[in-house]
C-alpha cells in the first residue's frame, strides 16, 4: 500500500499526462452547477416579475402547502441531477487516472442515459438510506443532549441527572466517531458500481467493507492532507487544478485498497456496444 506522499507523487504523474482532460471534465462539473444557479435565478425573476416572489420566501415553505410541494419537488430534480452528474464525472476521472479515452465512455453513457441514471440514483439512495439509519441513535441522542440542556439548570441539577446527561454526552461521541467509520466503510461502493454497473449495490457494499477493514488510517490520511487546501477553493480558480489533483489522488488510493478486486468491466463494454451500433 503507497503512503499520502507516493499517492500524490502518482497523482502528478498521471496528471502531467492527463491535464486536458482532466479539466475538460472539472469544467464540465462546474458548468452543469452554474446552470442550476442560473436556472435558479432565471425562475427567480420570472417568478418575481408575476407577483410570486413570496415563493423564494423562506418563510412561506413551512406556511403554504404549495409551496413546501414545490420547494420539494425542485430539490429531489436537482438531487437527482447532480447525482447523475456526479456518477457521470467519477466514472470520468477514472478513465483519466487510468490513461484511457474517456470520450468513448461518455459517449457509452449518453447513449445508455435511462441506465445510468436509474444506477446512479439506486446506488445514491442505497447508500444514503444506510448512513441515514446508522445516524438516527446520534441525532436521538443529541437530541436528548439539547433537551437536557434546556429543562434543567444548575440549582435543579442532581447526581442522576448529571449521569444521564454525561451518558448522552459519551455516547454522542462515541457513535460520531463510529458513524465516521461507518462512512468511510462504504467509500468503496460507488467506485465498484462505476467499475461494474451491473453490480448488486448491496454486495458493493459488502465488499467495501471488506476491502477498507485495515485501510482507515491510509484513507483519512489522505483526507487530512488535502483538507489544508480547502480555504483555497473560496478564491473559485485553484478548484481547477485542486479538484482534478484530489480526484487522481483518490482514485489511486481506491485502486490501491481493492488490489486484485479492481476489475473494471467498462472497456468490455464499450467495445460490445460499439460493435453492435454499426
């Protein structure tokens, strides 16, 4: 397994050789963002210029049932837009760090739209399901925290409720900290449903956690060492060489940690639909 130092190392070494194509796809990340903002703002005009401009009124969506329909509607479009678009973007960058032409996936991927966007959704709502669920007992428990905190004060304050509120405080840390692991523990499957499509997301999952048992030092390791870059991402300009630096980064120390496992069925793929298309 390759230390923080060696990944980078490897990284700008793939990089110096992919560097067009590297920003052609965070350039293409960027843009499908700003066309929501700007889609965002267009409605907001428009909406504005008939009189409906209560609609953007933050206050108006725990009020009027409509608007909390809207509002709800809108944000699950754009979630599952950006899901796809960020299915679409890693399985990219894993043909860049893999030295091979991502113009054929995409072309692959656009021409099997429907499919794709039925994986990148499955596989998004699978995996959001699970941390969802394995979140529940420390927002219970913060919960309980808040709730302590506001019905008791310091001359009510006895030797069982300080227990209790002590035990919440614990194990709120406690299952953070495994909670972040739990996470961490699932890295790995939306990387085996890009490699594979035709995987069962559960057994990614699976597998994943298989595969990162002994690897979590390495993995928030390499977290921590590009976390130090993250102020730099407000000047915009630096996201362009930082991105694609941390996406190579990344997907060395993922193909590092599945080993023999990694076995990308895409290029197999292409070359069937392509032989069939003519």
């Amino acid at each position: 397994m390759l230390n923080v130092r060696e990944i980078k190392q490897s990284a700008r070494t793939e990089l110096n050789k992919q560097i067009g194509g590297s920003l052609t796809a965070t350039l293409h990340m960027v843009t499908n963002v700003c066309m929501i903002l700007l889609v965002e703002f267009g409605l907001y005009l428009l909406l504005n210029k008939f009189g409906l401009g209560y609609y953007y009124n933050i206050r108006n969506v725990f009020k009027m049932p409509w608007v909390t329909l809207m509002w709800g509607l809108q944000i699950a479009v754009i979630v599952c837009f950006l899901t796809y678009q960020r299915h679409v973007n890693r399985r990219l960058f894993l043909d860049i760090s893999m030295g091979r032409d991502y113009i054929l996936t995409r072309q692959y991927i656009f021409a099997h739209t429907n499919e794709f966007i039925r994986l990148s959704l499955r596989t998004s709502l699978v995996l959001t399901f699970m941390k969802l669920v394995m979140l529940m007992p420390l927002l219970l428990s913060s919960y309980m925290i808040y709730r302590w905190s506001m019905r008791n004060t310091t001359q009510s304050l006895t030797s069982w409720g300080l227990f209790v509120f002590m035990f919440f405080i614990g194990f709120t840390i406690i299952w953070l900290a495994v909670y972040i692991k739990y996470c961490a523990s699932l890295a790995l499957a939306p990387y085996i449903m890009s490699l594979n499509p035709r995987t069962n997301i559960f057994d990614a999952c699976d597998l994943s956690a298989k595969l990162m048992d002994g690897h979590y030092g390495d993995y928030f390791s390499l977290i921590r060492s590009f976390a130090i870059y993250l102020p730099l991402v407000v000047l915009v300009y630096p996201f362009f060489l930082l991105y694609p630096f941390w996406a190579a980064s990344y997907n060395i120390m993922i193909k590092e940690i599945m080993g023999s496992y990694w076995q990308d069925k895409m290029p197999s793929m292409i070359r069937r639909w392509q032989k069939y298309r003519k």
